[in-house]
C-alpha cells in the first residue's frame, strides 16, 4: 500500500476536502503533475481543469478547480483555488459561460499582452471543458 500524505483543497468560500491521499493529479500552469508521499516541495500556479485524488480508503474525488495555486511542502499538498467544485456539479453549460466571458475579455483586449493572457485562459477552459464527467 502506498504512503498517504494529508491534501486540502481550499475555495474562497469553504475548505472542500481535507483528506490523506494516495495521490493527487494537479492541472498545474507548467502542464499536470501528481503529487506522491515525500514529494519534493515547491509552489507553482493551477490552470482550469481537473483534479484527481485517489484517497487512502480507495476512494476516488474529482474536482473542477479554475485557477490558483498548489503548495507542496512536508506536510503536504495544498491547493488554494480561486473557484473549486465537485466535478459532478459541474456543467458543460456553466462552463460554457466562463468560456464566452474569455472570448468576450480576449476580443475586447486592448493591449497584445493582455490578449494574450486571455486567449491562453480561453484556451485552458475550452481544454478543461474536454476534462468534464460525461
């Protein structure tokens, strides 16, 4: 059996899960990563997609998360999302919206880098969109 390490997974709004893990499965800015026991520490951005722990009683939690960060250190894994929820929960339709909100922001940008910025996060939720529970 695998070592477990204690993951949070913490929202604006609440602490959505505080469990050990197995592994956790991170959409990290930089592309996926899965955090194992004894992970090396470090910090980087999340990206929108879906989070995959496999928890020490064998269960299995999905979760959408849209953008945050993921601290790893020894105590852990701790990933502070600017939104997070179930997967379950999650629609293609709702996300259809925060993808016509990108395309707004993306065409009214004025400037090269900010439209930029908003044609990479269009780009992230339209893959994340391909990530939702059928």
């Amino acid at each position: 059996m695998a070592d477990s390490f204690k993951f949070e997974l913490v929202s604006p709004e609440k602490l959505l899960l505080s469990e050990d893990a197995n592994s956790v499965v991170v959409p990290g800015n930089e592309g996926e990563f899965t955090v194992m026991s004894n992970h090396a520490p470090f910090m980087t951005t999340l990206k929108p997609g879906m989070v995959t722990a496999k928890l020490s009683g064998g269960e299995e939690k999905k979760l959408f998360v849209r953008g945050g960060f993921a601290d790893v250190n020894e105590n852990g894994l701790t990933l502070l999302a600017e939104h997070a929820e179930p997967a379950d929960n999650m629609t293609a339709s709702q996300l259809d919206e925060h993808i016509e909100a990108a395309r707004k922001r993306m065409d009214d940008a004025e400037h090269d880098d900010t439209r930029f910025k908003a044609e990479e996060y269009l780009s992230q939720l339209l893959h994340a969109k391909t990530q939702l529970p059928a």
